[in-house]
C-alpha cells in the first residue's frame, strides 16, 4: 500500500511518503505545496493524509484536485483541520482557511448546487467532529457526531457555544 503524508512535518508516518515544503521535517520530498502538480504520477496512491495542512495552502479546491489526481479510484484521503470555532484555527498567523465540517461537500455527490467549482469527487467515508473537553465529556461529541442532520443543526446554531475543536475527513476518491 502506498501512502502519501501531505505536510508530514516532523511526525512523518511510518511506511508513508512524506512531502513537506520545510527541509527540517522529515519529508521523503521537499516541495512548496501550492506548486501544483506535486512531483508524482496519477493514481500513485492508496492513501492520502493531510493533518493540519488544508487549512495553511493558498487553495483548497485546487490542493483538493491533487489530491483527486494522486488518489487511486477508491483511494481515501484523510484530511484533519481546526474547526472554525476553534481558538488555534484564528491564533496561527498561518491559517488561510477557517473551515467547519460541511466545508468539503463541494467534492461529494450531493454538492449542494455547487458541483460545477470542480470535477473532482470523493464519496465522504466519514466525519467527524471533535469538541473541547469539557462538551466532549458531557457527550455533546457523541450527539453531534450521531447524524448529519444534528451536526448541521450544532453547525447552523450552536457551534459558537459548544465549541468544536478539530474536524477529521475520511473521503474516497471517485474516478
């Protein structure tokens, strides 16, 4: 199985190809991330992860479609981002992108009217949103996590109260 851990930093994954933009990681490539194409073949992967990284690069749709392109059909891409709720998602100077965990229906089959910003699509495998501690511990993750339709509701009316903490995407690439 290959894998390819876009912005593996320090904490490259075992076994994974790492690509990075900072020659003090342990990147396997050292690349700018917005320089798309990245330097490799289509369908070169089996699995894709992308961990605090969506969030910095100049454009998702675009880092979105080289993901699409490096993916196998049926590869799976694991995304993981601040939610917007979230302090670090404003504290980092860094951060392009604030996203909640709708932010990439776009890709999917149901794209909500929006399709035509990009021909790539990944079915959503998965979803989930992290909380803080505190609503964790009272079960508010588990609520939010249980349907989409409650996790829209939290999205549309309480997420600034019962704020999120990280939201984690397993998608498939559709070829």
């Amino acid at each position: 199985m290959r894998i390819l851990d876009v912005g593996c930093g320090i904490n490259k994954l075992a076994g994974a190809i790492g690509i990075d933009r900072n020659p003090a990681s342990r990147a396997d490539v050292i690349c700018d991330l917005d320089r798309l194409p990245y330097p490799f073949r289509d369908s070169s992967f089996d699995r894709l992860q992308a961990i605090h990284v969506i969030e910095h690069v100049s454009d998702v749709i675009k880092t979105m479609e080289e993901f699409h392109r490096l993916l196998r059909p049926g590869g799976e891409a694991f995304i993981v981002t601040p939610h917007y709720t979230d302090f670090s998602s404003f504290c980092d100077p860094t951060h392009r992108w604030h996203l909640n965990s709708f932010s990439l229906r776009y890709f999917g089959e149901n794209h909500g009217g929006f399709g035509y910003y990009s021909e790539a699509r990944f079915e959503e495998v998965s979803v989930r949103v992290k909380l803080l501690a505190l609503w964790r511990y009272l079960g508010f993750e588990l609520a939010v996590n249980a349907s989409t339709r409650f996790r829209r509701f939290w999205e549309y009316y309480l997420c600034y109260i019962v704020r999120g903490k990280v939201i984690e995407w397993r998608l498939r690439a559709v070829k």
